[in-house]
C-alpha cells in the first residue's frame, strides 16, 4: 500500500494543536505578558521559526493597552510577520474601529 502525504493544510492544523496554548490573565497586569513571553520564548526555541499569532479577546476598554504590551514586551515581530488577531467585536462603530485598526 502507498502511503499518502498529509495535505498541506492537515500540517497546518497539526502545527495549530501541538503549538497553541491558552494564559488567562489581566491584560493591565505586566505579569500577564511576562507569563506569556516566558511561554512563547519556550515555544519558539522548540518549534518552527515560522510567524506567530497572537489571538487575543481583551475588552474594548484595555485593547489599546494589551497591544501595547504585547509589543512592549516584545511578543510581536514584524520583521518575522507575527500577527495579533484581535476577536470581535472591534470598536463600537466605523470610525471608532478605524481608530483600533491603527494598530
């Protein structure tokens, strides 16, 4: 029998489920972000050096401020094309979301 190559988005998907991992913590506390550096630094040593996302769900109220900190704390690349994805909603209306897409 003829063995068959994963498709290309099945290694994907495993890449997802062995690197993904979830921190709880309070996006105003540094000790969030330094827990999750700890964790991607871990990470990257042992894995790809592909781009990273960063999937990220803080209140409207702190996301200015997490995304601050994610790049304050060095988390996010742009050379290496590491992205943050923010889940919805995003701002409150149009011109609310275009000032959060600055970012």
């Amino acid at each position: 029998m003829n063995s068959v190559e994963p498709a290309p988005q099945s290694k994907k998907m495993e890449r997802i489920c062995i690197e993904a991992f979830y921190i709880q913590g309070d996006f105003q506390d540094a000790a969030t972000f330094q827990n999750l550096k700890e964790r991607a630094d871990n990470l990257i040593n042992r894995t790809s050096k592909e781009p990273h996302e960063f999937f990220i769900l803080p209140q409207r109220h702190v996301l200015s401020r997490s995304l601050q900190s994610i790049i304050q704390h060095k988390l996010c690349n742009r050379a290496a094309q590491d992205r943050i994805v923010v889940e919805k909603p995003f701002g409150t209306d149009l011109a609310s979301a275009k000032k959060l897409n600055l970012f």
